[in-house]
C-alpha cells in the first residue's frame, strides 16, 4: 500500500480515486493509514467476504497458521474474526458506472503489479 501511496497524486491528478480493502480490523487499518501517511481509505472486509464473492479467499494452511504465529501474527486478532483466511492481492480499475475496466490478481502475495502499471491502465481508460 505504500507503494501505492507514492503514485496517489498522479492518479488523482488522471481522474482516478484509490481505496484498498482489508480484513484486518477497522482499528489495525487506520494504523497502516496513520504509520505510512497514506492518503486513502481502507475499507473493512470482515471474514473477507468481499473477497471471497470475487474469489479470492484462501484459508491459510495449519502449518502456516503456526509459522505466523511463530512470528506473533494473529490474524484472528488481527482480523476479528477465526476464519484464518487471507485475500490474494488484487487490484481493480473501476469506472464511473461501476465497470471492472482492468485487474491485475496473482495468488504469490509475493507479486503485485508495479504501481506504474496502474497509471498506465488508467491512461488507457481516458
């Protein structure tokens, strides 16, 4: 999201609006806003419901589940909730009447779009 943060005027400055969502609690969310200064909302999405209507839920795996608390992440604290289910990262362009223009999905966490291609999806939308 920081990343992201760093092309937010550019894409305002194109006529776009930025808002990520995340399970984490409303509490957590405002955290990440708050540390990073990132100028966009994150929306809540408790057990990941939205995600999982555009299918990209995933329940994490047991041994996972002890690796992340190995590491004092607990994402039914985190999150509020027990399901232990992540979001695969995404991204969306949206136009004005609610049509998905442009995604970018990859189930890696590891692998996002550069935040360059989003301008560049953007441009070719206008």
């Amino acid at each position: 999201m920081y990343a992201l943060q760093g092309i937010l005027g550019k894409l305002q400055a194109a006529g776009g609006n930025l808002v990520a969502i995340s399970p984490q609690r409303a509490e957590h969310s405002q955290g990440q806003i708050d540390k990073h200064k990132l100028g966009f909302d994150i929306l809540s999405d408790h057990g990941n419901t939205v995600a999982a209507r555009f299918g990209l839920r995933f329940v994490l795996p047991d041994d996972l589940r002890g690796a992340y608390l190995n590491f004092g992440i607990d994402l039914a604290k985190h999150n509020g909730e027990p399901s232990w289910t992540l979001a695969m990262p995404a991204r969306f362009l949206v136009d004005r009447q609610g049509i998905v223009r442009a995604a970018d999905v990859d189930p890696d966490y590891t692998r996002r779009p550069e935040p360059d291609k989003t301008l560049a999806d953007l441009a070719a939308l206008t």
